[in-house]
C-alpha cells in the first residue's frame, strides 16, 4: 500500500493548495505528534478549509472530523502563538526537493513552516529569516548542518531540479552508467518526478523491463522483473506482467527514451498547472461465505493524481481532484484496516473449518472402511460356517 507523497504528488499537491493562498489560520489543532491540523478562514463566514500535514508523508485539504488531542502538544501551542491569525502567503516546493515550504504572514512577521517529506520527516517553524524556532525532530548531517532550535534553516540545501536534456547528454549518461542497470533507475536522477510517472512513460514508449547492454546479469535482471511481477499480481490481479529482459539498443531505442522524457516532462507540467484530477487505485477482495454467492469489498492500496498505464486495468475511483482523493484514501485507511483485519479472522475460522470438515471426512473414511472389512469377514464366517461345524465335529471324532 502506498503510505506517502511522491515527488510528483508534492508538485500536484503544491499546485491545487494556491486556492488557499490569502486565507488566515483561525485555529491549529494536533492528531498526533506528527500530524497537524490548521484551521483556515477567509473574508466570508462559508469559507472555512482544513490543512493536515503530516511529517514525512502528505499534506491535503481535508473534510473528516479528525479525533485531536484533548491537551495540545508544545509544537501545537507554538503554532498558535505565532501563526493564529496570520495570512498564508505563499506554497512553495524548495527546489525540486520534496519539501514544502508554507508561509504565513508577510515581512518581518512572516512565519515558514516547512514540511519535509522525504526519510523520517520532520516540521520545522522558522521565523522570517528561516531561523528555527521549534523542529520536530532535530539532530545533524554531518558537522557543519544542524537542525535544531536557534539554528539557520538550510533551504539552499534544497535538491535543484534538472534542465532539459538533450540527445547527446542522454546518450552520454546511458554509456557512463552501470552495465545492466534498469532505464527506470537510470532516469530516476534525471527525472524529478518518482517512480510511478517514469513506469508510465516507459510502458507508453514500449521500454519496460529494458536493461543496459554490456555484462547484463541476467538471472538478476530476471528476478527483479518476475517479483514485479509477482507482486503486481498479489496486489492488483492484474494481467501478467512482460517477464522477459530486453536489451536496450543505443541506436535504435534513444529516439523512444527521448519521447518518454519529454512526455514525462508534459505531465509534470500538468501537474503545475494545477489541473490534476484524482485517483485512488484499489484490488477486489473476496469474502469468505458458506454460501455459493460469492461477496467482495474493494480495497484502497494506492493514491495518484493521474491514471497511469500501470493501473487502467484495475479498479479505480475519480474525483475531481486530487485533494479530494487523497484525503479519502487516508480517512478511510483506519475503517479498510478493520475491515481486512475482520477478512482475515473470517479467512483463519472458515479454514480452521474447512480443516475440521476434511478431518471429520477422513475419519468417516477410516471408519467406513474398517466397518467394510468386518462386514465382508462377517459375511465370510456366514458363507463358510457348513465347513467350520465339519471341521469342529472331525476334530471332535479325533
């Protein structure tokens, strides 16, 4: 199951959140120690919008009652002392990084909550010149950056996002790089974008399961396409994957890898445009009945602001955007785990009986068959009693 924002989540994210840029923060709630609510509030009494953030995995609009603590933690009291009532100005992603940078209040008022989503996570307040004022986790990279209270935010440590390519630096990068290394891990670096995107356009391109010429390792190569197989058919009953490893061929396939990347590029910039619907991909499970009808429930395993390749032949819902989904994909999260919890105790008793039934079967066999045997030596001693009172009453004369 997918449990948090990718690259390409965070630019879609980013881009449908500036609906909310000149809202002021009523009120700042916490879930958890890692997840916060902010209450936000416009000119008019109807425009009233909830932001959860959560350290390391997503931030969204949300329209659930989420249960908050009863007594607000430091991090949260923080967040109302200098953020209560202040506009939010500006959403921005730090380069092309996955963290997000919130700003509330202007000039030397202004307020930075940034969000990192990547690793462990962590929120971070800074004040206007992005020094630290509260961070939810701190610790050090190394011994000259430390995250911690009173220190400076690094935000030109923030990854910058790749230029275009073109064919001649493409080519370069396929002949430096690994022998037998996957197109999707050799564009991972070039392309800020995540998995699910590059998967896409290679599937697009015809260039899935295509690996690097040279000292191909092919049992290896082998095996990292048939556990993608496998597990594209635990979770998604989804028609067999291509198992089978091809080469990529420089001359022929580059023109091929350059469309994917420009593809890639294009939906990246749907993505900006803030025009992204939402999708929550989902598998059919079973449910065990003692009856012939069959039941099934669908279970949410993935969320995405488009519907890529990989995914069009499993079920799926739309929403009209992808705030809306994601928040559905996390508010039901807690219910689908009770309810698969709840499938798999029916699984455990309906085997646990099966297995009586099969045990209870084989014992009726067992006696039957012994029940059999004394009937036909029953049956034998009748057949053949004239013979035993001949042979009793022979002995009997002896």
């Amino acid at each position: 199951m997918k449990t948090r924002f990718s690259s390409y989540d965070i630019i879609c994210g980013v881009a449908e959140l500036q609906r909310l840029i000149g809202l002021r923060v009523n009120q700042v709630y916490d879930i958890d120690n890692k997840t916060y609510l902010f209450r936000l509030h416009g000119g008019g009494a109807s425009e009233k919008i909830t932001l959860l953030i959560e350290s390391g995995t997503r931030f969204h609009t949300t329209a659930f009652e989420w249960p908050k603590n009863v007594a607000p933690s430091g991090f949260c009291m923080k967040f109302r002392k200098h953020l209560k009532n202040k506009r939010l100005e500006h959403i921005n992603q730090l380069g092309a990084d996955r963290i997000v940078d919130f700003q509330f209040g202007t000039g030397e008022a202004a307020y930075h909550v940034f969000l990192e989503l990547y690793d462990r996570g962590n929120v971070i307040l800074t004040d206007n010149e992005q020094t630290i004022l509260y961070i939810l986790r701190p610790h050090s990279e190394g011994e000259s950056i430390r995250f911690a209270v009173r220190e400076k935010y690094p935000i030109n440590r923030a990854k910058k996002g790749n230029s275009e390519l073109l064919e001649e630096e493409l080519r370069e990068i396929v002949e430096h790089s690994t022998e037998g290394e996957s197109l999707k891990r050799i564009l991972m670096p070039i392309l800020d974008c995540g998995p699910a995107v590059i998967e896409h356009v290679l599937i697009e391109h015809g260039l899935e399961n295509h690996f690097l010429k040279g000292s191909v390792d092919q049992e290896q190569g082998q095996a990292e396409s048939i556990k993608k197989q496998n597990k594209r058919k635990n979770r998604k009953n989804l028609q067999e994957a291509q198992s089978d490893i091809k080469l990529f061929d420089l001359t022929s396939d580059l023109p091929a890898l350059m469309q994917a990347i420009k593809s890639a590029r294009d939906i990246i910039s749907i993505g900006q445009n803030g025009s992204c619907k939402g999708f929550i991909i989902q598998v059919k499970e079973e449910k065990p009945t003692n009856t012939e009808h069959t039941e099934h429930f669908y279970r949410n395993i993935e969320f995405h602001p488009y519907l890529f390749s990989q995914y069009k032949e499993l079920p799926f819902k739309e929403y009209e955007t992808f705030m809306e989904a994601v928040d559905e994909f996390f508010s039901s999260q807690e219910s689908q785990k009770i309810d698969m919890k709840t499938l798999q105790q029916e699984r455990e008793a309906l085997k646990k009986l099966s297995n009586v039934k099969k045990d209870h079967t084989k014992r009726l066999e067992e006696l039957n068959k012994v029940q059999d045997d004394d009937k036909k030596k029953a049956e034998l001693i009748t057949c053949n009693q004239s013979l035993a009172f001949l042979f009793a009453y022979i002995k009997f004369q002896e």
